[in-house]
C-alpha cells in the first residue's frame, strides 16, 4: 500500500512545471552569462537553483492545507521582516532603497519582500477560501485590502514601489474567483480611472510626486523630448538593446551594449533586452511561450485542486507571475516606466528565483493531493 502511495505521489507529481521553470532558469543563466561574462552572477544562480529545487520539493511533499492553516504565523514573521530590514544596520542600503538584509558570509543579501508575498497568498486563500454561498460584501473587500496594505506600506518605506505593485494582482485576482459584488468592482474600476490622473496632479503639485520618478513617468508619457542622457537613459538603452538583436540576435556579443555597459542592471532589471540582443525577436517569442506552457499548466493544476483554497493559492501565484512578466517586458520595451521589477526564473537574483520556485512547490503540493479527502 504504501509503495503504491509513493509511486501514485510521482505519478502525479507536476513535473511538466518543474521542468519547464528549470528550463526558464537555465535560459536566463546563458543570458546574464552574456549580460555580464566577467561576473559571478550566473555561477551563484546556479546554486541558488539547487537550493531552489530543494525548496520547491520539500514545500511540494507538505500538506498545502496545514500550511495555510498558518498562514497567519508565516504573515507575522513576514511583517517582522519587513520591519527589520528598515532597521539602520540589519537593513542593507542599495541604489537609495534599503531592501535586503545582509547574511552572515557568503550568503550574501536576503530581500524579504519577495517572500512575504508567499504568507499574503496564503493568507488571502485561508479569508476566501472558506465555503460562502453569496458573493463577496464590503465587508470581506476591506479585510482582504487590510491584508494587503500592511505589507505594501513597509515595503512602500524602504522605497520600492516596483516591488509594491506586484502585490496588487494577488488580491485582485482572488476576490475576482471569490465571485465579489460587480457594484464593489465598478466602484474599485472608477477610483481607479479617476484616482490615477487626480494622484498624478496633486503628487506633482505637492511635490511628492518629482525627482527620478516623475521624469521616469513622464518619459513614457513624452518619450521624444525625454532627455536621453538623463532621467531617459535606461529606456532609451533598453530600446536600443532590444532593437540591435533583430530577427534571430546579434552573434556579436563582445560588442553588445550590455557587455559595453551601455545598459545598465542588464543581469537583473534588463535581462529581457540582453535576450532580444542574443536571440532576436524568435528568442524573445520562445521565452514568452515557455512562460504561456508554466501559466497555462499552472492554470490547469489550478482547476484540478479539490478545493477552493487550493485554487485561489494556485490562481494568485499565476496573477502575480503574470503582472510581474508584463510589466519587466513593458520596461524593457519603453512601454512603461522603469521601476526595478524583475523578470521571474531569468533575472540574477536568488531571493526572487527562491520566493518563485517555493510558489510553484505550493502549486505541486496542491497537485499531488487533489485525490485526498
């Protein structure tokens, strides 16, 4: 029986998944390879990959549905490490946004935000994921917006505003399956319409809204008058980049306008334009497909789950990877603002490819028990 167990567990074991977010990553190795030949990044994403797969595996063999039922001490701990790292000599100062903390040794840095979107996903399945009969009430839109904010406000403190906004898809898509009142959503939709210029008007008149982050802002909104040795650089760089690597890339990478440093952070924050310049515009096509293929199978576990709250964590990890691609691919292009998000399983960075990997464990975990009362 239990030799049956085990082989039923591999069996249904979502290695399509894992395997398809391997490949991203070792893509996305070959690139920050490119990107920067002299560094050690894409050596340490090698390791950081082998700790990722051990996490990914030891969350994907756990019970899904005890680790929600904690998912209140995992969003305390995670609010407990947002507060340290804005602590002067825990939290580690980088470009102006104090957002790591340092670890002892090699270890490196540690960036708590990317993680604690896992507690806020398990936090919103454990609210929503209880069985109601009608749709969600103010009441219910409210706790899961206090849910949320807290996160956002510390992050919002360290600056990182990038990092912020990837938290707003995980609740939005799960009170959009948690079937919520169209009234509250029309209501959300026209603050939204409204707030957005009304917010623009009044940070540029009070000031808080200037400096690098309004003329980020305002060279996509002018991009010909952008000054293109200033607040418009790494736009214009990035456009360039994307730009040189045509039909099927430049083979001359010695010369490229990432190993020339033409472009800056092309290892993290631009490594989607180092791909257009390797590959051309058919790499940058088969990257997007190797993300539809993770999306889509993520999808399919989603309506497999034997529950909802399996669902809404599976749902809410695919919401959140899909904001991210769009919005480091609509950097990348100039069709957005530069604001630091990275390229999920592609950019160097341990600390996103880790809070990744631990995602998709939860994905399988969800997988492997959709037979299980």
């Amino acid at each position: 029986m239990v030799e049956a167990l085990q082989k039923r567990k591999l069996r249904d074991f979502d290695w399509l998944v894992a395997a398809v977010a391997i490949l991203i990553v070792a893509f996305g190795i070959w690139q920050i390879h490119n990107a920067v030949p002299a560094e050690t990044y894409w050596q340490k994403q090698i390791v950081g990959l082998v700790v990722a797969l051990v996490a990914m595996v030891a969350i994907a063999f756990s019970d899904y549905r005890r680790l929600v039922e904690l998912a209140p001490i995992f969003y305390l701990l995670g609010l407990i490490l947002l507060v340290l790292v804005l602590i002067p000599g825990i939290g580690v100062k980088v470009n102006g946004q104090q957002c790591w903390i340092q670890l002892p040794g090699p270890l490196g840095r540690f960036q708590p935000s990317e993680f604690v979107k896992i507690p806020v996903v398990l936090m919103l399945a454990k609210i929503f994921g209880m069985h109601r009969t009608g749709a969600l009430g103010w009441k219910e839109f409210a706790k899961g917006c206090l849910v949320l904010a807290i996160p956002i406000g510390l992050i919002l403190l360290e600056p990182d505003t990038g990092q912020a906004l990837t938290y707003l898809p995980l609740l939005a898509i799960v009170l959009f399956l948690s079937s919520i009142k169209m009234r509250i959503v029309a209501a959300v939709l026209a603050a939204c319409f409204v707030g957005a210029p009304l917010a623009y008007v009044v940070g540029v008149k009070t000031g808080i809204l200037s400096g690098y982050k309004l003329e980020r802002i305002n060279v996509i909104l002018d991009p010909e008058s952008a000054d293109r040795r200033g607040f418009g650089y790494h736009t214009y760089q990035s456009m360039v980049t994307v730009g040189a690597g045509g039909i099927i890339g430049s083979r001359d990478t010695e010369y490229s306008q990432s190993s020339l440093k033409f472009l800056p952070e092309p290892q993290t924050d631009f490594i989607f334009a180092v791909t257009a310049e390797t590959t051309g515009f058919v790499g940058c096509l088969l990257l997007l497909a190797a993300y539809a293929v993770l999306l889509t199978r993520l999808i399919t576990d989603a309506r497999r789950s034997r529950d909802r709250t399996g669902m809404l964590v599976i749902m809410a990890i695919v919401g959140g990877l899909i904001f991210q691609i769009g919005l480091n691919v609509g950097m990348a292009v100039g069709l957005l603002p530069v604001i630091g998000v990275p390229l999920p399983l592609m950019s160097a960075g341990l600390s996103s490819m880790l809070a990744t990997f631990i995602a998709i464990g939860f994905a399988i975990s969800v997988q492997l028990r959709r037979f299980v009362n």
